[in-house]
C-alpha cells in the first residue's frame, strides 16, 4: 500500500513581536491553537514517566479560536503552539 504524504495545508509563523500569523489552504475550516503548556518548570516527579508527563501536557493544553481579523499574541513563555485546521495541523516553536 502506498500513502502519498499530505501537502502543507497550513503556514504559520510568529514573528519578532510574538504575533502569529496563519494561512490556512481551506479558508472555510475553523482554525484553532493549541497553546502547549511550559514544561521546563515543571518537577522532575511529573516528567519521570512517559504515559504520565503526556497526559499531563493534554490536560494543560489550552486551545484556542483564531481569527485573522484580530492579532493573535503568544505569550513570551509560550515555546510552541499546533495549529489545526479542519484535519491538518502544524507546530510552530
């Protein structure tokens, strides 16, 4: 079975003032960040295990709407946020 790999539907970026901007292919599909939560902070007992530390991050996740038509500004702690759009997404750090 041969699967071609999907396209690049989204471009995101963020530049130097925190701002992010998206375009996404199907303009008619909701977008959506997921603003991943800091971990560097976090003790050493909440990463020690795999299962653990990643049901902690979903937990923590914050999504959010975005819209162009306003400025959409990531915190200065945020290291990376997923980008989706109907089925594709895309993770800008």
């Amino acid at each position: 079975m041969y699967c071609r790999p999907e396209s690049q539907k989204i471009k995101a970026t963020v530049d130097g003032d925190g701002v992010l901007r998206v375009a996404c292919e199907s303009e008619d599909k909701d977008v959506f960040v997921d603003i991943l939560p800091e971990t560097r902070e976090w003790p050493l007992k909440d990463k020690d295990m795999w299962h653990k530390f990643n049901h902690l991050v979903l937990k923590r996740v914050v999504r959010l709407p975005y819209s162009s038509s306003r400025p959409f500004v990531l915190n200065e702690t945020t290291q990376a946020v997923v980008v989706r759009c109907g089925s594709s997404s895309a993770i800008v750090t």
